[in-house]
C-alpha cells in the first residue's frame, strides 16, 4: 500500500498522521495546513510524534483538519460527482467521435440494420460503429 492510502486512511479515521515532507508535497499539504504533522529528518519526526501525543490541542486540530481534509476531498458525494464528470467526459468523447473501426463492417452493419441507418441520418449518431457502441452491442447486434 502506498503512504498515500494509509494516510488517507488515518485521516479518514480520525488519528493525527505524521509524514515525510515528501509525502504532504503528494497531497500538497504544508505545515500551515496543520492537516498532518510533517517531518523531514529524524529529529523533526522524534519532534513531531513528542508534540502530537503531548499536547491534547494539536491531536485535536490535526484530527478536525484531517477529517474536514477527507469530507472535502474524500466523501461519499466528492467521489461520486468526480466520478460522474469522468462519465460524462467520456460518454462526450463517444458522441463526438467518428470513429469507424471497419469500413466494411460500417457498411454491413447499416445494411442489416435500418433503424440504425435512420438515426445517422436524423443526426442521432455520427455512425453506425457509434451507433453500435452505444446500443447496439448491449442489444446482441453484431458489428
């Protein structure tokens, strides 16, 4: 597992996440963020480990920081709409190509199928290959 998972997943939890520099420069965290206690070198980590478990009121506002860090970033809704503008994205790209994987292929399958013929030529599709992509295929049809 990558220390970017386990961080992820000690801030998701609650627990105060002490790093490598190089590791909140993957995130983009600085010290002011005061999201995870960063050290560079083993006196700054030995530093880091002594202040958090010491002081009760830096856990808590490493804890708060990193739990508001994942709501941002990490939740169920952040997620799912990032994931839906990968959807979109792609579902664009297909209605924008015109990609034709076959010339024959393209040919036989407008041939056989005459509805698919139609909606190219009422604009609906671009082919009868982006025809298939989106439809035809989940309908057994053969390209």
């Amino acid at each position: 597992t990558s220390p970017y998972n386990k961080v992820i997943e000690a801030l998701s939890v609650g627990v105060p996440t002490i790093m490598s520099s190089l590791t909140a420069n993957g995130f983009g965290f600085t010290p002011e963020d005061e999201i995870g206690c960063i050290g560079g070198d083993i006196e700054s980590f030995k530093k880091c480990i002594l202040d958090v478990h010491n002081d009760e009121e830096k856990w808590t506002k490493l804890r708060n920081n990193g739990l508001d860090f994942i709501h941002q970033t990490h939740s169920y809704e952040k997620v799912m709409e990032e994931w839906s503008d990968i959807i979109d994205s792609s579902l664009e790209k297909i209605n924008n190509s015109a990609v034709i994987e076959c010339p024959r292929g393209e040919e036989i399958y407008l041939s056989k199928y005459s509805d698919a013929a139609k909606a190219i030529a009422e604009g609906t599709f671009k082919s009868g290959f982006q025809h298939w992509t989106m439809i035809g295929e989940a309908q057994g049809r053969m390209y």
